[in-house]
C-alpha cells in the first residue's frame, strides 16, 4: 500500500514537472517562430529594398550631384569668358596683339589651375587656324594630328564644328593620346547670340570621371554609364566591357524620377539603376549584380536561422536545466507548509503553496507602492547632461533615456533656441510642459527633439537630433517648424540653431552658436529661423585664432612639459585679453581649451582625470560668463589643476625625464644648496649634458627655471603675508636679502618692497 502511495506520489511530481516543461518550451519557441516569419518576410525584404533601391540610389545621386556640379563649373566657366574676363574681352574681335597667344594662355592658366578635372582647355576664335590652349598654341593641323589624333572627328570637320556652334556640344569618351580615352566639351561663347564669337574647348580624362564612379562603386562587378541626352554613352566605368544592354536602353526613364528594374544580362541576373539629372539631362545607370548586392543579405539569413536553431537549442537546456533546480524548492516549500497546515487528504504542491499563499495573504495584506521618480526631473537632467557635454555616448544615453521616452535613433545632434518675444513667462508652469512635449509633434520627419525649459523664462531650448546627410535643406524644414510653433503660442518667435555635430561631446559648442544666432537678431531681424552659420564672422578674426598654440597646447600636455603648458596657457590667456574679438568667439575658444585639456589628459593618465575637471565644460557656466577677466579666472583655475595633478604623478614611471627635472626643481628650488651638480647627481648625468638637455627640452636653462619659481613664490608671499623681506629670501632659497633684491629686480624692474606696496602682480 506505502508503495502504491509513493508511485502515485512520483506520478503526480513528474506529471507537474513535463507539463511545465512543455509549456515553458513552446513560450519560447512560439516567439522565436513568429520572429523569423516576421524577419524573413518583412524586415529581409526591408534591408533588401535598403541595400538595392536606397543605398545604391544614394550612390548614383551622388554620383550625378559631383558630376552636374563638375559639367555647371565648364558652364560657368566658359560664360565668365566673356562676360567677367576683361583682359579676354578685346580678343573677341580683331586683334593683332603681339603677345596676344601669351597674354591669353596665361588667363587659361587662372582657371585650369584651381579645376583638377580640367585635362586641358582652349578657347577658339572664328575664322581663325589658331586654337590658344592653357599649355600652347595649336594649328588645327596640329591638334588633329599630332596633339589630339581623333579617330572620327577630321581636321574639316572641327573646322566646320567650332565655326558653326551654337549651343553646347559633348564627344564621348575617345582614345587620342596613349595616356587613356579623353571627353571633349565644347561650349559657345555668347550661346543666346546667333552668332558666336567662339567657342571654348575643356579636354577632360576619362580617368577623372571614373574616379568620381569608382568611389561609389568600385566594390561591384557591374558597370555604371553615362548618356547624353539622347541617351548615347558618353563614358562607362568598365570601358572593356560590353556596351548598355538592350533592356536598360529600353527601360530608361524618360522623366527624372528613379528608376530600377531586374535584368537577365549574360546569364546572370542584375538590378539595373537609372537617374536622370535635371541640371545636364544626362542619364546615369549602374547595373549590378545581385548575387554581389544580396551576399550580405544572404549571410545575414543563414546566420540568423543558425542563430535562432542555437537559440531554441540552448533555451530548451536552460529550461531543462531549470525547472529541475526550480522545483527543489518548490518541494522544500511543501514540506513547509505541511509543517503549519496538517491536511486530511493528500494534495500536490501547487495546491498545497495556493492554500499557504491565500492564508498568509489573508492575514497579512499590505500594499506596496513604487515611488516613481519624477518623470520631468529625468527629462530634464537627462538634456541637460547632454547639453553640458557630459553623455558624450549614444549608447549609454539612450539606455538611459528609453525609460523615460527620450531617445535619439539619428547620429548628429544640433540645438535650437526658441525665444519668444510675447507674455510666456506668464504661462504656467504646467501648461508650459504640455506646450514642450508638443514641440516635437511639429518637426519635419527628418528630425526628432525634445524640448526644455532654458535659465531664461522667454527662452526654450530644443535638442533636435537629424541624419548624417540631410538631405534636404534644413532651413526650409525649421522655417515649417516654426511656423508650427507660432500658431501652437500665438505669438511672435525667434528661433536660432547651432550646426550638426556627430560627436556629442561638441553639443555645447552647438547650444553656443544658437545663442549666438539668437543675439544675431539683432541684425537679421526678428520671428524667423536664423542659423549660425549663415552669420557673417570677420575673415581676420577667424584667421586670427590661436589654432597653432591650441595643438602646441595638446602637444605640451603629452610630453609632459610643465613649462610649456604655462607659458602657452598664458599666451592664450593673455590672445583673449588683447584680441577685439566677439563674445562667443572668445566662449568657443574657452570651450575649445578645457576640452582639450580634459581629453589630453585623459589619453595620458592611466589613472584617469584629476577631481573637479569633469565639471569644467558646463555649457550653463561657460554662457554666463561675460567678460574676458571670467575667462582668464577659470583658465588659471585649469592650469593649477594640471600642476596639481601632475606633482601627484610625479613618481609614476610614466612621465618623460624632462618633466621629472622641471619636477624636481620644483620640489627644491627654495633650498639655498640648489645646484646644478646636485641635480645631475641625482638623475646619474653629467652637469653639462644635464644642462644642455634640460635647454633643449624646457628652453630655459636650470637656474633661470629656479630663479623664476623663486621669484613667483616670492611674489605670492609678498602679497598673502606680512613677513619680512628676509624672511621671504629665506624660504626662497636666497642666501641673503641683498641677493634677493637684486635679483627680484632684475627679473620684475621693481624692488620686494615697491611691489609689495602696489598690491598687483607684475
């Protein structure tokens, strides 16, 4: 009978185990399935449509944008022949100007020299033999014989030709020299005259053009082609290859929408793309193989099964492996609670926990409540650490936003500034959040923000995330936005935005340049959309700015040069004390400096930054400083940092020799016994190659080194204290005040005691 119970009792255990087993399994498999149905039939399809129509695309447009812009600069530059060039202006008649061949192949010179895609160019005049070239002077005898030899255009015939054109004329590629196949652009000058004066000639590589091409497509085995208007191949990337296939030429568009369609070429399949340019009329087609497009694709497949048969694999062990530790427990739970409750009759487990559960619950109900953070407080703090440039990771800031419903899925981050020129410090604070989540449900779609409340109660502050290329421009897009925003307050805006940065630890040089565009109103004129970078900057004042002494700056940190680092630090502060630069200029260049002070540092410290640098680049405190003092006051700040930092690392065997010299002078220079010989003892060199490197290194000698720390020290305690004169020599390092004195005077043109008395630093 016990052994019939027991069997009874195994049955029921294993009965509970399989069945939740099971259960646990098809949890697992049932999402797994309806995830690859989903990946295979829409997100595939998805990053097919991504890589073959949007991708590509993207690359045949810019393929087209660079060589419309190459083709309008011909244009152009062939127009500015004749109505900008006034030394060309008298060639157009009758001339017989000696030195006119020279005078005109320098003008030619002007223009091939700043244009790479020019071969070579000519200007032609009618009726004439001549063609006057940036390099020569051609005969027409010459050019078609012997310069450029080409197959099926005579001597006659480009006679006939340049004396008879009358609009724009193009040659395909052809092979003239032994340097490779060349395009011919002729131009008319005067095109709207019916009878021209003459004619430019642009001799173009056909190797320039596939440049531009291979840059987009060189990773294909397909070709890519570039018709005419009559749809007649000027060039093509592989010019060994076959010609257009008759189905493309077929399928060209005849508008300028793009185009794509498969094809049978070869026995091989391929996606055939078509643009057609509005500028040039010109088509360009890549034909690409698709076993070549869809490889990643392919591969992304076959991992993805593999990944999804290891998943179920590994998710049917765990929960194998599981359920059997999770049932201890669960066991150990019943005999527990058989222990309090003694029951007549015989239940499994579950019974058996259900009835402890609803009696303790009975007994015990209490409710718990979760506190929620304040969802505003984490907007808030979240922007703001962004804004400061202190989340510089996409990553961590969006995991740590996703919580909250602020995420950035663009790369680029810019910042906009709302100021409103009614009553909003009126509204209250309530009704202003809901009108701040709003904001962002009037962005153009190539762009997603969120907004903030700005220190100013008739600013707001948006941080606007956008792609890396915008495509369209984004002034037209915000002009939208603001217009949205002036029907959703009903009063008059301003709206000024910084530029696209990808590094996200440039977002306050953003938020900077907003500010500025905002104060440019002054001058653009109020309720519109001005951007930084449509204000106007004194060509001076950016040539003006300290880039050199900046990167001698990063350099100094690196090599560990303490001495450098301080006479460079003063060097800027002393640019931004005596330069008549604007304001967020001067904050741009502060910002500059502490960023890369903090990043150098970081790169050479293996034990991080020193306590306090990471709070220096806060945007918030960098705008309200207002004079060039402020400034000044925090760059010292900075410097005493690093000096600080710096002693404490100097036993670490990192640091240069150098540095550990300037160090040592450091640590003793106010003793009186202060020598060379001593110095080179402890670093086991001879005096005068101590000297000489220390020179070489520092450009200061050894003694001039402790004589300047003496006389700063001393200066510092001229003005902090009321000791004596001697007593002063003394803690210096000079051997009696008669000595001091004379040396104080020597380096600062004052004695202690007149110093003393001003009560300045000299």
């Amino acid at each position: 009978m016990e052994k019939g119970w027991s069997l009874l009792f195994l049955g029921k255990k294993f009965q509970f185990f399989l069945k939740y087993l099971f259960s646990y399994v098809i949890v697992l498999l049932l999402p797994l399935v309806t995830m690859g149905v989903f990946v295979q039939n829409f997100l595939i399809d998805t990053l097919k449509h991504e890589i073959v129509v949007i991708n590509n695309l993207n690359n045949l447009n810019r393929v087209k944008y660079v060589l419309d812009q190459q083709v309008l600069q011909l244009q152009n530059t062939s127009t500015q022949l004749m109505y900008v060039n006034s030394n060309l202006k008298p060639f157009y008649q009758l001339n017989q100007d000696p030195l006119k061949a020279w005078k005109i192949m320098n003008e030619l010179q002007k223009y091939t020299t700043t244009n790479h895609f020019i071969h070579e160019m000519m200007v032609y005049f009618r009726g004439e033999d001549r063609l006057y070239s940036n390099r020569s002077v051609y005969t027409l005898s010459m050019l078609s014989d012997h310069i450029y030899p080409y197959p099926n255009w005579s001597k006659e015939e480009i006679y006939h030709d340049l004396n008879r054109l009358t609009e724009p004329l193009i040659r395909p590629a052809e092979m003239l020299q032994d340097e490779g196949k060349f395009i011919t652009f002729l131009y008319p000058i005067l095109p709207s005259s019916s009878t021209p004066y003459a004619a430019v000639i642009f001799i173009v590589k056909e190797e320039a053009v596939h440049r531009i091409l291979e840059d987009e497509f060189k990773s294909y085995d397909g070709n890519t082609f570039i018709l005419n208007q009559n749809n007649e191949v000027i060039t093509s990337l592989d010019s060994s290859g076959s010609g257009l296939p008759e189905q493309v030429a077929a399928g060209l568009p005849n508008d300028f929408e793009p185009f794509t369609q498969t094809i049978k070429w070869n026995g091989e399949t391929y996606y055939s793309l078509s643009v057609k340019s509005k500028e040039s009329g010109w088509t360009y087609v890549s034909t690409l193989p698709v076993s070549q497009v869809l490889a990643k694709v392919t591969t992304v497949q076959t991992w993805f099964v593999l990944g999804i048969i290891a998943i179920l694999t590994l998710g049917a062990m765990v929960i194998y492996g599981s359920m059997n530790m999770n049932y201890k427990p669960l066991s150990q739970l019943k005999r527990y609670t058989e222990s309090i409750w003694k029951h007549a009759e015989p239940m499994n487990e579950l019974d058996t926990v259900r009835l402890t559960i609803d009696s303790l619950f009975t007994q015990n109900r209490a409710l718990n409540v979760k506190v929620e953070s304040s969802r505003e407080a984490a907007e808030d703090y979240l922007l703001d650490q962004l804004l400061k440039g202190r989340n510089p990771d996409a990553e961590a800031f969006n995991e740590a936003g996703r919580e909250w419903g602020i995420v950035f899925t663009k790369p680029k981050i810019r910042v906009a500034i709302l100021h409103f020129h009614g009553e909003s410090a009126s509204v209250p604070s309530e009704e202003r959040r809901l009108l701040l989540k709003s904001l962002g449900q009037g962005l153009p779609k190539s762009y997603e923000g969120y907004g903030r409340d700005h220190l100013d109660e008739n600013k707001w502050v948006m941080v606007l995330a956008c792609d890396a290329d915008e495509g369209a421009d984004p002034s037209d897009e915000l002009s939208v936005f603001h217009q949205y925003v002036r029907n959703l307050l009903q009063q008059g805006i301003t709206i000024g935005v910084g530029s696209a940065v990808a590094d996200w630890r440039e977002v306050p040089k953003s938020y900077f340049e907003a500010a500025t565009a905002i104060d440019y109103r002054f001058i653009k004129g109020k309720e519109q959309v001005i951007f930084s970078k449509d204000i106007i900057i004194d060509q001076q004042t950016l040539e003006a700015y300290p880039h050199q002494e900046i990167a001698e700056l990063r350099s100094a940190i690196k090599q560990g040069n303490l001495n450098k680092i301080e006479k460079l630090l003063q060097q800027l502060q002393q640019y931004l004390k005596e330069n008549n630069m604007p304001l967020f200029i001067a904050r741009g260049l502060c910002f500059d400096l502490i960023n890369v002070v903090i990043q150098t540092m970081g790169e050479i410290s293996s034990q991080g930054l020193p306590s306090g640098i990471h709070e220096y680049p806060d945007v918030f405190l960098l705008e309200k400083y207002e004079t060039v003092e402020e400034f000044t006051s925090l760059v010292k700040q900075i410097c005493r940092d690093i000096s600080v930092h710096l002693d404490r690392l100097a036993g670490e065997d990192n640091l240069d020799l150098d540095m550990r010299m300037m160090l040592y002078v450091k640590q003793n220079y106010a003793n009186r016994n202060f020598s060379v010989q001593e110095m080179a003892d402890y670093f086991k060199m001879a005096p005068p190659n101590l000297s000489h490197f220390f020179k070489d290194r520092t450009g200061q000698t050894v003694l001039d080194f402790a004589t300047q720390l003496r006389i700063d020290k001393a200066k510092q305690l001229l003005l902090s204290s009321t000791l004596p004169v001697k007593s002063i020599a003394e803690q210096t390092g000079f051997d009696n005040v008669s000595s001091f004195i004379r040396r104080f005077k020597q380096w600062t043109g004052i004695t202690p005691g007149d110093f003393r008395n001003r009560g300045e630093v000299i």
